[in-house]
C-alpha cells in the first residue's frame, strides 16, 4: 500500500478518480482536479475528508494544471472525454482534452520533478475493432480518418506515446494503463451496463445498438484500482504499459443485456435500435503482463458486479 505520498488524481471528480481517491485517502495526502462536468464526489463522503482537497479546474488550463502538480509525488491522470455519444458529438473537444490536457500533466509532473509515478490513462480502443486476447505488444489499430469513432482511439493512444517519451527522454516515471470495459458503482454518464442496469431496476425497456453481436470483456471498478494501486508500489511498472481488464467476463452486449434482467430479476424486454456509429466487434484483453509483473488478477465476476451496482444505485437513488 502507497503511503506519506500528495497525490493529484485528475478527474477526480469522476468515476474511478473518486473511487481511486478513497482507496487512498486513508494513508496519504489526495488533491482532485476537475472541473466537475460529471460529479460522482457528491455521492461520497470525500468532501467530509480531511486527507482531500478539491480544486475546480480545466485539464486545458495548463496554468491551473501546473499549480495542482505542485508538491505532489504522484500523479494519476484519469480526465479525458469520453463515452461515444460525447465523442460523436464534440470531436474537436475530444481531441483536444485528451490531447493537450495530457501534454499538460506531463509537461506540468516533469517540470514539478514528480518522481514516484504518473499514471496515464489510454483505452482498449486503441486495438481497433476486432480485438482478440490482445496483449500490450499488440500493434494498435487506427479506424478510418473521418470515422468519429475512433476519434477517442486516436487521442489516448497520442498520450501513450508522449507518456512513454517523457519517460524515456526525461525518465519521467510514467505509466500507462489501458482498462477494458470498466463499470460499478459511482458510474455515471455514458456505459451500457449502468444504462442497462437503471433501466432495469425500473422494468424499462433496454436497447441494444445493433444486432447484438459485440462482444466485451467487462472488468468490475474495484478490481481496476487494485491494478492501478500495484502499479504505484512495483517500481518494475515504470515505463510500461498494462492492459486491465477481466478475461473471464465475456459475453455479447444482448447477452448483457439478458444477464442484467436476469440477475435483477427485472421484467425489461429487450430491443434493438440503429448503432450510432462504427462499433468495435471484439474486444477480450490479454492480461498476463500485468499478472507477471505485478501480480494483477481480476476477481469479481459479472452476476456479482451487477449486484453490487444495482444496490449502490438504488442507495443513491439513481434508479
């Protein structure tokens, strides 16, 4: 366990920021920098938290940015645009905060002298659309220019690439994460299994884009931070990148869909609608680096996973 460290998670507002900070509030000094467009904070006892401070502000502000890193021996960088309704409609944005807010980070973590760690977040969307037990030596695959989709894709995968320069350059300690399907409690905005699993607390109608067919392997929140807390404490994780996910928790997005009604007990019927745009296939995660190097194995499966969502929504009143 990472301890006596001042940490700035940004995006920490957000979804695995928050969950992230109260793993490791316990033991260190949490700064979160957001600029609060999706607040899961609000759900948490964060703000009642004497080891976090909260600091309102852009990824963009590259000023704002610099006087966060400020002091800190960490630096977890999980703010990014994302979700494909959101990428499909400000591209431009997409670009540019996934883009230039990572270059500020590491400009600002390298400038500062960080020198434990900077996570960077990518995606699983970097191996294109039909990807099968990739590792992370896999090439990774760009869509058509134009295809809004990949747009996202394009972006994380530019941050890779500028992470491990300035590790490589400068012997910035960087990491790079690239989770596959994360989903669990405190999730908000943008999902399918969240969507799925609102509507189904309520006996709504669930809509499936497409045909169906798409298959994922989706990874339980809580066993994303544990793999990101091993790369903060095994010094062999930097310079590195890390595929997270669960492997063993595949099936198609209608037998999501099916699983979710299931496991709830809900009377939603099941329909189909137009996808939005491209879709990716296939996409199962090789993950034997990370349990090589650090020891990382998902444990929650789905039905459970779903359980313990379905109950936090309906605790917050989500649902």
């Amino acid at each position: 366990m990472l301890e006596g460290k001042r940490i700035l998670i940004t995006g920490g507002a957000g979804f695995v920021g928050t969950t992230l900070a109260t793993k490791l509030s316990g033991k260190n000094e949490v700064v979160l920098y957001d600029n609060l467009s999706r607040n899961t904070m609000k759900y948490t006892p964060l703000g009642d938290n004497k080891q976090v401070t909260m600091i309102e502000g852009d990824i963009l502000d590259e000023a704002g940015v610099t006087r966060a890193v400020q002091g800190c021996n960490v630096v977890i960088h999980c703010a990014a645009i994302a979700g494909i309704d959101t990428v499909i409609k400000s591209p431009v944005k997409t670009m540019e905060v996934n883009m230039i807010g990572t270059a500020n980070v590491l400009r600002a973590a390298h400038k500062a002298g960080v020198s434990h760690r900077v996570v960077d977040f990518s995606t699983s969307e970097v191996f294109g659309s039909m990807a099968y037990r990739v590792s992370e030596d896999s090439n990774a695959v760009s869509g058509s220019a134009g295809e809004a989709r990949w747009v996202y894709a394009v972006s994380k995968l530019a941050g890779e690439h500028l992470a491990k320069a300035y590790c490589t350059e400068f012997g910035l300690p960087t990491v790079t994460i690239r989770p596959f399907n994360i989903y669990g409690p405190g999730q908000t905005g943008e999902g399918a299994i969240q969507i799925f699993i609102k509507r189904a607390l309520k006996n709504e109608d669930l809509f499936v884009r497409g045909d169906g067919t798409q298959i994922r392997a989706w990874c339980y929140i809580d066993d994303l931070v544990n793999g990101i807390m091993l790369t903060l404490v095994n010094p062999k994780a930097v310079g590195e990148s890390f595929n997270i996910g669960n492997a063993r928790a595949v099936t198609t997005i209608y037998g999501l869909a099916q699983t979710v009604c299931r496991v709830l007990n809900s009377k939603s019927k099941i329909t189909f609608r137009e996808p939005l745009s491209a879709d990716i296939e296939l996409r199962i995660p090789e993950t034997k680096k990370s349990l090589d190097i650090l020891g990382f194995k998902a444990d929650v499966d789905l039905d459970d996973g779903i359980l313990r969502t379905a109950k936090w929504f309906e605790e917050m009143k989500l649902a």
